[in-house]
C-alpha cells in the first residue's frame, strides 16, 4: 500500500482544509494516509478517519502563540527548513508528498527527497495571495525555484493555473494539471437539513457569506456598502459565517456604525450548511478567488448566488441561479441594491446541483 503524506498548515474551519479532509477520508482505503500541520488542533481534525494519522509540527495552534514565538516560528521555517524536512517529514519514507496549500508547507516539502514524488497544490490566485509588499515580491520570486522542485503542480481553477504561468514562466508547462475540488455532496445536503436556530428574519432579504475574515475575502468592503445601502433605505440582512485575523476590527466598525442587528458577525460554524440553505442569498466578493469550494455547495443546496469577477467564476459559468459583478464597490452595491428591489429574481428550483466527485477522485489517484 501507497504512503501518501499530505501536507496543510492547519486543519481549521477553511475550504482547502475542507477539501483535504473530504479526499483523505474518501482515499483512506486505497492508501496508508498521513496528514503533517504546522500547527494542532485544527476543528476539522475530529472529522478525519481514525485510519489516516495526524501529525503536527508545533505543540500550539499559530493564534495561541505569542508574538515572540510567532517570529521564532517564521524563522525556523525559514532558516531551517531542510533540517525540519530532514527530521520530521522524510523520515517517514512516503511514497508521495502532496503540499495541500501555498506558502510555508510548500516551501517545506520542497526539500530534496529523490525517492518521493513531490506534488503542491495551489489553491488561490499565486499573483494575489501575498499581497503587494516587498516581502510579498521577494517571497513570490524565491517561490518560482520552490515550484520547480516539483514533479507537479495541481490547479482548482482554469484562472489560476493562467495567473501561474504569466508569473512563472520559465516553469514547465508538462507539471501543471487541473483538477476542480473534490466536494462531498452527500455530506453536505444532510447537514444543511439539521436544525439549527439561524435567526433569519422573514421579512427582510438575508444574505449569507462564509468565509475565513482575512483582506482576502473583503468583509470590511460589503459592510460598508451594507451601511450605505441602509443610509439610502435598501433594508435588509447580512451574515458572516467565519472567524479569522479581521473579525476583532470588523466587530469594531459594526459597533460604531450601530449595525448589529442587521451586519451579523457569527463566528466560526462546525457547520454552516443550515444558514446557507435557509438565506435567500448565498454572495462571495472577495478580492481574489481560487475556485471557491464554498460555491460549489451552495450550488449543491439550491442557493442563488452572486460574486465578483474573480476565479470563482469558473464555479458560477454553467449555473443559472448566479450574477457576476465588477471587482469593486459601485458595482457590488448595484448589485445588491438590485436584489434588495426585486429587480433580479431569485427563485430556484431544488433540483440539486450534480457534482461528479468520483471523476475527480480518479483523477487524484492517477496522479499518485
């Protein structure tokens, strides 16, 4: 039997960690399955197989550490990578390494290992994900010779995969391979059917997002286009499922604008699938995407959607039940105000959206 190392930062409640658990969980028979974090403790960890193993670089998760240990982790990550790769991910001897997500877990398993297929996957758009920064230039320049180290590279979205290449250039074209995310349908359709209180109110339009509250995602955006658009008398709802580094300034600028009731900041959600099911409206409009697994299971449960012009795209371009709006903020709250007046319908039926997860899981073995 195959050993198959898969390597994430963490297994917390996001859609990359999401995916990872529903192939692990789905492989386990087929292979000997090891998942490496850099930090414990994840919440999706109680839902991985008790036959795939789990283990962490460090003793705490990232957000219980101290500013001093945070930078001393960033160093040792840094500097000494190839003596962490030597002494706690080569030793295993796997027969294929698969880094889940970009950044330091990639920059990890590229260490030289010639007995093991090397594989990263990246999940977002590699031009965008570290911002701007010099850190972020100088970090995107080093990660064109961690990419080549690899045997192959696997994309989620057409969009990515082209955003790569203008970046990476030099990189051959031979490793690079899309394959879409791996979603479990099932799965998703019998949790949204729990009951669980999510307090919509009937007589207003609810939207719904759920996301990781990072600059990524924009939630500092849709708030203050939701501030706007009551200022000019379009009422209605918003709920943000999700936790993450912006959610302390964000629960701030709700409080002082007095938008409590209305902009609703829940938190993290073992599972969100009952508050995208019973929102009228499921949006994502982030900055940047990568495919957006989130999308694909508000597709599953009926929802009508709207996004920006981002990667996600690709998610929304056969189904009906969605609108695309420009990447900014006139065009974000035209869009809304549109669906808050009636003007776009958003009806649907409850069909349930096809996903063909073992396509894509024959796909993933192939490639091991």
């Amino acid at each position: 039997m195959k050993k198959i190392l898969f390597g994430i930062t963490s297994l917390t409640l996001g859609g990359a960690e999401r995916v990872l658990v529903d192939i692990v969980n789905n492989l386990q028979a087929n292979y000997d399955i090891t998942i490496f974090t850099l930090y414990p403790n994840g919440e999706f960890e109680k839902i991985v197989s008790n036959n795939i193993k789990i283990d962490s670089l460090y003793k705490k998760q990232y957000k219980e550490m101290t500013k001093l240990e945070k930078i001393q982790v960033s160093l040792n990550l840094l500097f000494r990578g190839k003596s962490i790769y030597q002494s706690k991910v080569k030793q295993g001897n796997y027969d294929t390494e698969i880094a889940f997500l970009e950044g330091p877990i990639t920059r990890l398993f590229a260490n030289k290992n010639t007995k093991t297929k090397k594989i990263a996957w990246v999940h977002n758009d590699i031009s965008k994900v570290f911002g701007n920064s010099i850190k972020a230039i100088i970090k995107k320049r080093y990660d064109r010779k961690i990419y080549s180290k690899y045997d192959k590279i696997v994309f989620v979205s057409k969009d990515n995969l082209e955003k790569f290449i203008d970046l990476y250039q030099s990189i051959n074209k031979e490793k690079l391979k899309l394959i879409y995310n791996y979603i479990d349908a099932e799965n998703v359709k019998e949790k949204s059917t729990l009951n669980i209180d999510t307090s919509f109110e009937k007589d207003k339009i609810n939207f719904v997002t759920v996301a990781r509250l990072t600059k990524q995602k924009a939630i500092d955006r849709l708030l203050k286009i939701h501030i706007d658009l009551l200022k000019n008398g379009f009422i209605h709802n918003i709920y943000i499922v999700g936790d993450g580094p912006e959610s302390e300034v964000l629960e701030q600028i709700v409080k002082y604008n007095n938008v409590q009731d209305s902009f609703k900041l829940l938190g993290k959600r073992d599972n969100p699938y009952p508050y995208i099911k019973n929102a009228d409206i499921f949006c994502l409009l982030s900055m940047y995407e990568g495919y957006g697994m989130v999308l694909e299971e508000a597709k599953i449960l009926d929802k009508f959607i709207i996004i920006t012009n981002t990667a996600a795209r690709e998610a929304v371009q056969n189904y009906k039940n969605s609108i695309i709006v420009d990447n900014n903020e006139e065009a974000i709250y035209n869009g809304l105000k549109d669906i808050i007046e009636g003007k776009v319908k958003y009806e649907v039926s409850n069909n349930g959206n096809v996903y063909d997860n073992m396509e894509i899981l024959d796909e993933i073995k192939r490639l091991l």
